[in-house]
C-alpha cells in the first residue's frame, strides 16, 4: 500500500505508514521537526505520545538533524505533543485521534508564537497545578483544523507562561487539586503579540458537600 500524504496545515506532513505485519507488532512514531520553512532542524525539542485517557505510552527528544522515533504500545487513537522550549519562542504542537495500531511519520514544521502569560485564581488565591491546554479554534481557506496550540501547568501563586500563534484559541482549564471547584472551564483569547492575560477564575463546583 503507498503512503498517504495527509496536510497538517502549519505543521507539516502526516505519512501514514502501511499496516503492521506479524514481523513488526509493535507500531513506531517517527519523524522530524524543523522551523516552519522547513529549513532549519529543531535539536531538544520533547515530544511525547498520549492515549486518549492522557496516559503516556512514549517520549523522546529530537537529535541533532530534528529526528526523533520510539515504539509505543498499540492504542485505538493516540494524541501527539511537540514541546519545543519556551525560550525559543516556538509554539508547540498538538496531534489528536492519531490511529494507533500502525507505523506513522510526522514532518512538522513549527511556528513562531506570542508569549501569553496570566494567573489562575480562585478569590484573590492562585491555583497551583491546574492544567492548561489552549487550541486553535481557526480554520484555513479549505476549512480544515489548524493544528497549533500550548500546553501548560501553573505553578507558584497560579501564574502559567504559554506561546501561542496568532489567531482564535480556546483555553481548557482542568482542576484535579482542588475538590471545592469545577473540574475543567474554558475561556477564549485572540492572540495578537504578546500579552498578560487577565485572571483567570476557577469557578465554585456546583455538586460540592
């Protein structure tokens, strides 16, 4: 079967691979990360594969040419994170409902982002360890998803740092620390340099004791 090439937008190339044999039962993520004209390979960036529960199944980091592979366990659909580093002011990548049971190669191609920062609170109180996850809600001339986004957990008095391309996202907040509010809540943001995002408040759960 040939490959399939499939457009992630500012991201790069999906290549599905063909189906697993008996000789190769255990499927491979691989594949290589650049900046986004493809022309400059990103060393050290952390990319990390999810089921669809958020139960790691693999890391790796990329190499000196922006290679990165590993074997995973076999998962009906899985989730693909691109961590580059804050520092380097490129926004990370977010890959959902990947099949699981085949080999698949990534050519992704980052974006330059914005530095949005801002508090979770409850009160006047910062939450420590709520997590963050911020997507794109736009689409590109053809209508389909781009694949951009952040990912971030607070920390000391609730403050959080994401990099962000420009454009409509939806931030997803989700609580696991603190049993007296909502357990996840979403706000929206347009991105258009860099920013400090007001406050944002974890409201009080309605099925508290």
């Amino acid at each position: 079967m040939k490959n399939v090439l499939i457009p992630l937008l500012f991201l790069g190339l999906l290549t599905t691979a063909p189906a697993l044999s008996e000789d190769e039962p255990t499927p491979i993520i691989s594949g290589t990360v650049s900046t986004a004209n493809g022309k400059k390979p990103m060393p050290g960036v952390q990319v990390i594969l999810l089921n669809q529960t958020g139960v790691q199944l693999a890391q790796g980091v990329t190499g000196e040419r922006g290679g990165f592979s590993f074997k995973h366990t076999q998962c009906r659909k899985c989730i693909l994170q691109v961590l580059p580093n804050l520092d380097t002011h490129y926004a990370c990548a977010v890959i959902e409902n990947i099949p699981g049971d085949s080999n698949r190669n990534f050519i992704l191609n980052l974006q330059r982002g914005f530095t949005i920062t801002g508090r979770v609170t409850s009160g006047k109180r910062g939450l420590k360890g709520i997590g963050m996850r911020a997507y794109s809600v736009d689409t590109n001339a053809e209508g389909k998803k781009v694949y951009d986004g952040g990912l971030a957990i607070t920390g000391k008095n609730g403050a959080f740092t994401m990099i962000l391309t420009p454009g409509h996202k939806k931030i997803e907040l989700t609580n696991k620390r603190y049993p007296e509010l909502e357990e996840v809540t979403e706000m929206t943001w347009d991105v258009t340099g860099d920013a400090q995002i007001p406050d944002i408040e974890m409201p009080e759960s309605d099925h508290r004791d």
